[in-house]
C-alpha cells in the first residue's frame, strides 16, 4: 500500500500506508508502552482489555461512597465547564484492595484506560500532555514508578499539567507508603480524594469466608473469623491463604501452634501521639507535663482532660491548646491504639504505626516513623494488653 502524507502546520510527511487515524484510541484499558529500540523511543499504547476483570464476586472493599463522590463531582457543572482535572490516591498495604478499587473506579468512569508503569526517564509527562481525549489514568505503586528524588517531580507536573484540547483526566494513584512528592499531598487541586485502606470491615471478612469456604468446613467458620480477629492486619490476600489452608487441612490451627506465615497480632498499645513533635522535643513535652499536671490524676487522664472535643472527630484527633502554646510546632495530640505480635518495643521494632526510632524511656516515651507519612512522631505509652481483637475482643474459642 502507497504510503500516505501527513500536514502538520504546512510540513508535508510520509507515513506508512498502512495507518489509520483516529482521534481517540476508543474504549478499553491501555498500556503505556515504549519501543525497545534505540532509533524508536516514541511512547504509545497497546490495549490489553475491554475492561478489567474480576474473578469470582466484586467485594466493596473501599469507602462505599467514594466512586459516587468521584462521578458526582467528574460530571459536575463546575469541573465540566472549567475542565477540571481530578487527582485519587489509594493507599495501604498490599493486598488491602487499594487496586481491586482502582479498576472498580475506572470500570464505572466509562473512559479509555491508561496504565503507567514507568516514567520513561522523564518522557511520560510530555505524553500525557499530548493525549487530546479524555481518560483516567491509573498508575499502580506510584512511589516505585515515580521515586522520590528520581523522578517524583515529573508525577507532580504531569498531575499539575494544563489540560488540553479539552481533554481532562482522571488520576487514580495507589500506593503502599505515601513516599510521594509532599507537594501533591498539599493541595486538593492535585490530590482531591485520599483514602488510607486499612482493615477490612467484618462484614466483608465473614461474607469472604462464607462465599470461599468449602462447604463441608461451614462449621469452621467461626473459628476462622476468631483467628482472623488475632490477626494483626487483614488483606485479601491473608483470608484467601487461611481459607485454602482449611480447605486443604480441614483445619484451623490453634493460634499458639500455628504453622502459617501470617502476622498474629498478640499485644496492643494505648499511646498517646504528639503529632509534628520529636524525640528532641521530649524534654519540652515532660516540663509542660511537670508543670501542668496533677500528681493525683494518671497521665492518661489527664492527657485525656486537656484535649478540646472536635464536634464530629469521636475524639480521634484533636487540638491541644496546652502543648501548641508552648510547643508551635505541635500540631495535635491524640490517643490512639497500636498493635504488634512482640510483648515489648524495641529500636527497629515493628508496630501497626511504624518502625520504632528511638524505644521507651523509663517513662515510657518513645518515637517511630510513621509508616504512611514516614515522619517522625513523638509519643507515649500509657497501656497494654494482651489478645487484642481487630474487631473487638476474640471470642476465646477453644481449638
């Protein structure tokens, strides 16, 4: 076939005949691809699917309102007329449904599909920036895509990028630690939605367990949903792998003889977090409490008393008057419950928080990297207890 000519603004190119234009690639989920040669670095697509597929039955694993919110908002007169672009972050760990979200998100949005997996040295911004149509653009694991002091700065204008052609775009980003560039975090312009995936509901524990379990185990079932209440976090993937244990044994172990690699949770915390405060700033923190609190009221109590309710927060985090005074820097201070499988904190210790920096002082302050903003925070210790339950107290079975 001849090959055909192409106009760009009175410059006349061949191509090969065999082209077809389009203006959009149509529906369908693509991945952004680069030719492996050297003389070729152009960034296209190659469609992989219609739509993204699910095996077996759609679980709502996350908030139940956020696609409503999304489309609500997409197809707003506001975003509509100003076209506007809109940036979703999904985080937590693996296997905690942040992806199986994802794709429910851009299945329901009805637009082509762009996955990015890689940043192309920097080559995927102008790409994105050249797409004339609209579409949601999903970028799975966007700390290891985009790294920090990499290429994080290229995410960030390409997010930030002026739409064109009326074409607006729909960021899906998800992510196992938010090791992103900070400056996406601090606008909603960017980042409008940002959903911490966390364990899952019992609802959805025991409606997996029922659909998953073989029948002839039904009476196991609530021996499983005990052990999974012991866990330390739940995933997808840790209820697949205890279900298929039972499936295969006919057994559920007893939680002191067990054989699985799964993170039993066997003790938890009461602290009390100093938010936007380091272990340096301890001696402040223990000279306002000297100073401030009576010797015939726990530090906990007291703790507790000075916090002022947030109408709407259940407590969970609150101003400070007292310590924001004397420390600016303190941003909030707030109880909170943190768990581990280890009867003590150690340095490097693992809790559900973080990774331990500095382990408790004789009066039981201590300071950890918080495991999604990978801040430092300052906090104290104020209680323990043993056999936590995630969702509640276990219900003491006997295996």
């Amino acid at each position: 076939m001849a090959n055909k000519w192409i106009n760009e603004g009175g410059f006349w190119s061949q191509v090969d005949g065999n082209v077809v234009l389009h203006l959009t690639p149509g529906p369908g989920v693509y991945q952004v691809v680069q030719p492996r040669y050297p003389q070729d670095r152009t960034i296209g697509l190659i469609k992989v699917c219609e739509k993204f597929e699910f095996p077996g039955k759609v679980y709502q694993i996350g908030p139940e309102k956020l696609l409503d919110r999304i489309k609500k908002v997409w197809d707003s007169d506001i975003f509509e007329t100003e076209k506007k672009s809109l940036g979703v972050i999904l985080n937590g760990l693996k296997g905690s449904g942040k992806t199986w979200m994802a794709k429910q998100i851009s299945n329901e949005m009805d637009m082509p599909v762009l996955l990015v997996s890689d940043s192309f040295e920097g080559g995927i911004l102008n790409f994105i920036q050249s797409i004339g149509f609209s579409c949601t653009i999903l970028v799975d694991e966007a700390e290891k895509t985009f790294k920090l002091g990499d290429d994080d700065d290229v995410l960030l204008r390409m997010i930030d990028s002026a739409t064109s052609n009326n074409a607006r775009h729909l960021f899906i980003l998800t992510t196992n630690t938010l090791d992103v560039n900070p400056n996406l975090l601090g606008r909603t312009g960017r980042i409008r939605y940002l959903v911490n995936f966390k364990n899952l509901p019992e609802k959805i524990v025991s409606e997996y367990v029922s659909d998953n379990l073989n029948p002839k185990y039904a009476d196991l079932k609530e021996k499983i949903m005990d052990k999974v209440n012991l866990l330390e976090y739940n995933s997808i993937d840790l209820l697949k792998s205890i279900i298929e244990e039972v499936n295969i044994t006919g057994e559920v172990d007893n939680p002191d003889e067990e054989l699985m690699n799964i993170p039993l949770c066997r003790y938890a915390w009461d602290i009390f977090k100093f938010e936007g405060l380091t272990w340096s700033d301890l001696p402040k923190v223990k000279k306002i409490i000297n100073e401030n609190k009576p010797e015939d009221v726990s530090l906990k109590d007291w703790l507790n008393q000075i916090q002022e309710s947030t109408e709407g927060s259940n407590n969970e985090k609150v101003n400070s008057d007292l310590f924001e005074d004397e420390i600016y820097e303190c941003n909030y201070c707030y109880g909170q419950k943190v768990t581990s499988r280890y009867s003590h904190i150690w340095k490097d210790c693992e809790l559900s928080c973080g990774t331990v920096l500095m382990e408790p002082d004789k009066d039981m302050f201590f300071s950890y990297i918080d495991m999604y903003s990978k801040d430092e925070v300052l906090a104290v210790i104020l209680g323990q207890k043993s056999n936590p339950g995630l969702y509640g107290s276990h219900s003491g079975l006997v295996y």
